[in-house]
C-alpha cells in the first residue's frame, strides 16, 4: 500500500511540475504560478528587437544588416532610430519600403526621424504617415517603447511633445489592467528613442549637434526623466556606436543621483562623421536587443559587407 501511495504522490508532483514549466514557457500567466505555490519563482518572458539607425536610404552595408535581421527568428520588431533616408519625402520612404520588400522584411517596424529625414519633410506628414504618427508609445509584453522627435536641431523636443512625454510616464506608472483578470507586467521596462543624442562624454571636445533652443528642450527633458522611471535610451545620428550613461538628476554636491543608460546606433552605413577627426571607427552594425525581467541586454552585430565597398 505504502508503494502505492507513493506512486500516486510522485504522480502528482511530476504533474503539478509540469504545469509550472509550461505555464512558465507560455510566458504570460507566470503570475498565476506565484499566487498559487508562494516562494515559486517565475520566469519574465522576454522581448527581442532590432535596432538600425543611419543608412540613409539604400547602401551595401544596410542590405547587409537588414538580411540579418530577417535571418534571426527572435526578432520581434525593428526599431530604427533616424535618417532612414537620405532627404526625406513620400519617394524616398517608398523606396525604402520597397527595399524592405525586396529583403523579405516583414517584422513591424517602429521609427523615428532623423534631421536628414525631415529635409523635404518639414512637417513631418509623409514620415508619419509610413511610420505613425508622433510622438507615441507602444507596449510589447512587458516593454513600454516610446517614440520621440529631437531631429531639427534649431528646436528639439516640443514643448507639446514633452508636455505628452510627461503624461504617458505618468500614465504608465499608473496604469491599471483592462480588465479584473489582467496583471499589469511585474517589471515594467520603459525604453525611449529619439534621434539625436545629447550629454554624452566628450562632447565639449568634439562638439555636440545643440543650438540655445534645443538646448533648453533637453533641459526639461531631463527633469521628466528625473521623475519617471526610465530603463533605457536609444538613439542614432553618431554613425558609430557607443554606450554612455546620461546624468538625469544630481544632489546639491553635483553627483549624481539619477542615471539612464543611453546606446548610439548609427552604423546603418553612412561613413563617420568628419568632425571625430578619425578618433572614432566606423562601426557598420545592427543591435540584438533582448529584454529579459529588469534586464536590458544589447548584442552588436556587425555588416558582413567587405570594407570600403
């Protein structure tokens, strides 16, 4: 009998660990495994995208990059942080729709524009309407993106767009589930873009791309950030790639107390800028990004395409 009892509790142990791995495998319902056995941990299901800035409309080395995007079947989206064309305007963004075709791209694609993308597009009219309109934000699983304008330099950010900025981190830190059975995600991740980066190291040295407006703009967007809960930035314009940390708040001594990581990603195959004097490489590449719970993790992947072609 005592054989029999422990056939049956062994039964019941493989069946009810079973349950956990395939509610933990389909992601969404984690939490229902913590409610039901306390002191389980649960997996966060992660959220996987692409991140492409600077080809300015159709070069060796962006084909390149797009074919490995297409190739890598993690990849949820691609987010491509400006100057995807070369003037901007309704031909150009169609010619890049239909490279996109041509490549088999058929991921979403959320963007943002860059100051040469907004030359014969002042208005934005024709890039919002590829792309959506802006400023706006979308919510990936656990990933809140948000999707701002920086690209002319003589203005920045708007006041209306930070003015929307302010309310939508607002909003996203109270947020409440559509309905009584959702579950908002434990760990929220919340990851801006813009084009143009600003407060990086060096650039008393090398010169930024700000005028006296735009300036203030970055001001004001800093005080938001110093407010709001923000995991992550990515930016383009840099036709290089770095990482750096943004100061977004600091105490009465000048240190800091509020940081943000920012990443550069402007290798979609335009040459170095001449202003970095040859201190900066090229670095023609795509970023893997993967968000795993409160981790934010990015993979540079470099063109294939032979240098100088």
């Amino acid at each position: 009998m005592r054989k029999v009892y422990l056939i049956v509790a062994l039964a019941l142990i493989g069946g009810l660990t079973g349950l956990v791995l395939w509610y933990r495998h389909i992601g969404a319902p984690n939490q229902f495994i913590s409610d039901l056995i306390p002191g389980t941990t649960t997996l966060q299901p992660s959220v996987t995208f692409a991140v492409v800035g600077d080809n300015e409309g159709d070069n060796p080395h962006y084909r390149n990059l797009i074919q490995q995007i297409v190739a890598d079947e993690d990849i949820q989206f691609l987010l491509h942080v400006g100057d995807a064309t070369n003037l901007g305007g309704s031909a150009q963004l169609q010619a890049l729709q239909d490279l996109h075709a041509e490549l088999d791209l058929a991921i979403p694609i959320y963007a943002i524009p860059g100051n040469h993308d907004i030359k014969n597009d002042v208005d934005r009219s024709a890039f919002q309407s590829t792309f959506g309109k802006l400023p706006r934000s979308v919510d990936i699983q656990n990933v809140h993106l948000v999707l701002l304008d920086n690209a002319d330099r003589k203005v920045g950010f708007t006041a209306a767009d930070l003015d929307w900025l302010e309310r939508d981190l607002s909003n996203q830190q109270t947020r409440q589930p559509a309905d009584s059975l959702a579950r908002k995600p434990a760990n929220p991740i919340t990851i801006l873009a813009y084009h143009r980066p600003f407060a990086y190291p060096l650039a008393d040295f090398f010169g930024d791309d700000e005028t006296p407006a735009s300036r203030k703009t970055n001001e004001r967007f800093l005080s938001i950030l110093a407010q709001h809960p923000v995991q992550h930035i990515f930016t383009g314009h840099i036709h290089t790639a770095f990482d750096y940390t943004m100061v977004t708040q600091t105490d009465k001594t000048n240190r800091a107390t509020k940081t943000v990581p920012v990443t550069i990603s402007g290798g979609g195959g335009q040459p170095i800028q001449s202003a970095f004097g040859g201190l900066v490489q090229e670095n023609f590449h795509w970023l893997k990004v993967t968000v795993q719970g409160t981790d934010v993790h990015t993979e540079l992947k470099k063109s294939e395409v032979t240098p100088g072609v």
